[in-house]
C-alpha cells in the first residue's frame, strides 16, 4: 500500500482546509514545502483548490512541481485538454472529481473520451463523500448521488478509487473506515482514502485492508512525523 502527501493549492500557496472551508495551514514558499514531502518518495497529489471552487487556477505552479517530482494532479480538471494539458506537463494521472459527474450521474460521455485521449492507468475518479453523498465543484454541490451507487460502475473509467471523506477533512477526528470496507469490496480497482485521517495507526487499519492513504493535515500538524511515515514504508 502507498501512503500519499498531500499539497493543496489556493492563492498560490499551499493549504490546509477543515471541511474544504476554514484556512488552518498556509505556507507561501510551495517548493519548500514540496521539497519536505519527497523524503519519503512516493508520488504526490497535488490539488489545485482555486481551480476546484471556480476561483481561479494554479496552473504554472503545477506544471513547476511536475518537473521537480512525480505528481498526482486534480481540482478543476473538467475538460480533455486541461487534463492533456497537466499529463503533458508531466503528471503521472489525473485525479477527475467534478468532471465524472453530470445531471445526478456519472459523466460517461466524458470519462469515455479521458480513456481514449489519455488512457485508463492515468485516471483516478474521486468520489468526494458528504453526508452519505457525493459532493462536487469543491465540495460545494451535492451531486445527489449516493456514494455507493456508482463504484462498480468505475471499473469501466479508471484504475484507481480516491474517496475522501469530506465530514471530517482536516478535522484529524478519523477516516470512515466502514464506508472504505464497503468500497473496497465492491471493487477490484485500488482505493486509496482521504479525509480525517490522523495517525500511523489508521494508516496501517487502511493498510490492512488493502488500502492506499491521503495525509495531508495530520502531517502538517505534526501529529505524524516523516519518521513515523518512512518507518512504515520501511517495513513495507
């Protein structure tokens, strides 16, 4: 299993939200902080946050952190060129939250073209989980669709499952562990999970059924230390 840090992009720094709404970390050097999260060698997810939410894009800064590490890119990426854009710049895949949904269903049309154009190893689907429901357009619509309902489906579109918990994002309160059970039975795609998570113990819960991990928060804070993390892929 994979453990991914996480850079979240707003106003060209780099952020830690609760929710996807109250600012509690903020660091303006993004390289910097970058450069912190490479010791432990595995991809980065990079999520343009101005992007998801309409106001804005990071572009050029994501396009300068390609070149310097093997990123994971999402937020905003809702057509086939800005996703050809982002896998050009260097992206390793494209995470497509908004774009896989339309009118209260999945966007097959859509995900169908991302197939073609870039193809199926590149895409993560991300299913954003508020409420039971599945949350777009940076967490600030429901889609109405319920989070379950659509990850079989999946199969088809991509080869891997991000699913954030949104209730407890940035909160270090825990994942919902019964929810990323469910999902990872329902399908033989990786899942990797996001949102809430606080410790190298849930982490290893995660790991243990078979499932990749999203720290972002809880490592910022501080409450888990780079040690704790290569330690872990250590004795992986």
């Amino acid at each position: 299993m994979t453990i991914f840090l996480c850079i979240d992009l707003m106003d060209k720094k780099v952020v830690q939200l609760v929710r996807g709404k109250e600012k509690k970390i903020e660091v303006d050097d993004v390289f910097y902080a970058a450069d912190s999260l490479k010791e432990l060698g595995n991809p980065i997810d990079v999520i343009d946050l101005d992007a998801a939410m309409g106001k804005g894009e990071n572009v050029s800064l994501i396009k300068e952190l390609c070149k310097r590490m093997d990123c994971r890119v999402g937020g905003g990426i809702r057509t086939l060129e800005k996703a050809k854009e982002i896998i050009d710049a260097g992206a390793s895949k494209v995470i497509i939250g908004t774009g896989a949904f339309s009118d209260g269903k999945l966007n097959t049309t859509f995900l169908d073209e991302l197939n073609k154009a870039i193809g199926k190893h590149k895409i993560i689907v991300s299913i954003d989980s508020k409420g039971g429901k599945i949350v777009d357009k940076g967490w600030t619509e429901s889609t109405g669709i319920n989070t379950l309902d659509i990850v079989k489906e999946l199969e088809n579109y991509c080869l891997e499952i991000l699913y954030t918990y949104v209730d407890k994002e940035g909160m270090m309160e825990g994942t919902d562990f019964e929810t990323v059970k469910k999902i990872k039975s329902m399908t033989r795609i990786e899942v990797t999970a996001a949102g809430g998570i606080s410790s190298i113990d849930e982490i290893k819960k995660l790991e243990e059924i078979g499932v990749n991990s999203v720290v972002g928060m809880a490592y910022y804070t501080g409450k888990i230390k780079m040690s704790e993390l290569l330690g872990l892929k250590n004795k992986n």
